[in-house]
C-alpha cells in the first residue's frame, strides 16, 4: 500500500533523518535511489544522543556527505539537524530538494526552516501510522483540502502543501488505559503543543487558556520538558485543563527522558496528571522495578 519513493534528478538532494528506527530506516533506500538517479546527496542524521544513531555506515555509503548531530554533544556536532540545515544553506547554498524523515516536532522545523528558504521539501509521516492496511483511519492527513491516508496515499507528502494533519485537532478517539479506564483523547492533540513551540521551546506565554478548556484530553509531550519555560508551560496547562473539568495525560517520551527526568515526572504525575503512556521500558525506568506489575501498580 501507498506510495514508492523513486529517485530523480534535481539539482542537489539533502535527506535529513530522526532518531527514531521505524521512521529513519526509510532514509537509506530513498539516499541511495537519489544518488542513484545522480544526485549530490547530502545527508544529516540526527539523535538526542550517541547512543540512538542508527545506520552511519550505510549512510555514508549511499550519500556524497553525511554530518552527525546530537542533542547533547555526545557525537558529532552539538545541536539539531535544523542547526546543521541551516549550516549548509547558508555554506554550500539551496539545494534543490530537502527529505525528512523522524519524529514529526522535527519535520515541522525542518519544513518550517526549508519555506524561509523556498526549498521543495518531502515530509515522511510515517510516525502517524497505526496499522498501516488504510482501516482504522488513524493517519488521517489534509492535504490541500482533501482529505488523505498517511499508509494508502503516503506516506511522503510536499511538506509546503501538507501541513503535517496540522498535527492536530479534536478528532476524538477511545484509548483504553490500565485497569479499564477509558478516556476519550484528542489524537491530534500532539499538534496542538507543537503549535505552540517557539524554536523548540515551549513557554507559559504560549498556552492557549481557551483551546485547553475545550479539549477533553490536554496531551503534555515529554519531549519538550527539558527548559524550565517548558516545565512552567506544562504546569499552567495542566491547571487550566483540570480547572474547566478536564483531563491531563503525559507522554513519557522514551527510557532516556525518563532517565534524565525521573523525579520530576513522577512528582508531575503524581499532582498533575490523570492519564500516563508509557511503553514497558518506560514505565519500569519511572519506577526502577524490573517487575511490571509494580510498576503498573505504583502509577495506578
């Protein structure tokens, strides 16, 4: 289903890659075809650390040039693949195609960052997906008005045209959590805080008061705690959201913010949220516990 991505020329081809496997692996064939089609390539990959790049060696043998960054400094350059965009925008000039594949926040930046320069641009949404056979119709994109499915039509789309399902909205969806509650979430709602990103930092100032009110489900990415206006802006989200009645649910992100955050997320949890994902990894991190059970059973 879907879509191929098949490689043609254009002037100079840069593929820009996230951290995540599901999503950065796509990079390699569509580097190559690219290449292939005898294109210069360029790729950056991109990580929050050493630890989660992926794929180097392959990279770089299906690219002109390959620049590492990480969040940390950890590895190659000290910052984010936007950082490292604009860095050869600005020294080797436009190239005449950007693709992006990752974590959505960062192809919202990476497209952001390529329409200041007019460069075309393809966005991968494959981080949207859910079952991938068009059913559930959980990738559901706008797309110049028309309504698309990320697995049927996608899952590349021109990131100027597409606005990434405008990464939210109030389509209502049924997301069953342990012990059998059930709550009705915004499954957009991941937009809706990337919205409100001012370069990668969320601040208080950025809260909507009206549109948290309104929602059923206010969905805190951690992701965005790191900054202390971040930490503030989650904070006054949750109070808005739980004095209109509302509901708060928070995104443990990965092990390694949990790893990094550990204490403030429980105490966040612990006097500001009602609803927790987490994969197994995740949960057990929070709690330091090899058994799940326990961990379930300290979250509850």
């Amino acid at each position: 289903m879907g879509d191929p991505v098949r490689g043609a020329r254009v002037p100079d081809a840069l593929t820009a890659g996230g951290p995540t496997v599901a999503v950065r692996a796509p990079a390699h064939p569509i580097a190559q075809a690219l290449r292939d089609a005898g294109n210069k390539v360029v790729s950056i990959l991109g990580a929050r650390t050493k630890d989660l790049i992926i794929m180097e060696e392959e990279m770089r043998l299906a690219s002109d040039e390959v620049r590492v960054c990480t969040d940390d400094g950890s590895y190659g350059e000290h910052g984010l693949v936007t950082d490292v965009l604009k860095d050869i925008f600005d020294k080797q000039g436009k190239p005449g195609l950007v693709v992006a594949i990752g974590p959505v926040i960062m192809m919202k930046f990476v497209s952001k960052l390529t329409k200041e320069y007019g460069i075309p641009t393809v966005v991968s949404l494959n981080p949207i997906m859910v079952d991938g056979t068009g059913m559930c119709g959980g990738c559901r994109v706008a797309v110049s008005g028309e309504s698309k499915f990320v697995c049927v039509d996608g899952p590349e789309f021109d990131a100027l045209v597409e606005r990434a399902r405008e990464l939210t909205g109030i389509e209502e969806k049924t997301a069953l959590v342990h012990e059998g509650l059930r709550a009705l979430i915004a499954r957009e709602a991941a937009r809706r805080l990337a919205e409100q990103v001012r370069d990668g930092i969320l601040d208080p100032a950025d809260i909507d008061e009206a549109a948290i009110s309104a929602a059923q489900i206010t969905y805190l990415e951690g992701y965005l705690w790191d900054p202390p206006p971040a930490k503030e802006a989650f904070v006054k989200a949750a109070g808005i959201a739980h004095g209109a009645g509302r509901k708060v649910a928070l995104s443990l992100s990965d092990s390694f913010c949990v790893d990094r955050h550990r204490d403030e997320f429980r105490r966040l949890i612990e006097e500001h949220v009602d609803v927790v994902f987490a994969n197994e990894a995740e949960i057990l991190s929070l709690y330091q516990t090899s058994d799940f059970e326990e961990a379930a059973e300290a979250i509850d």
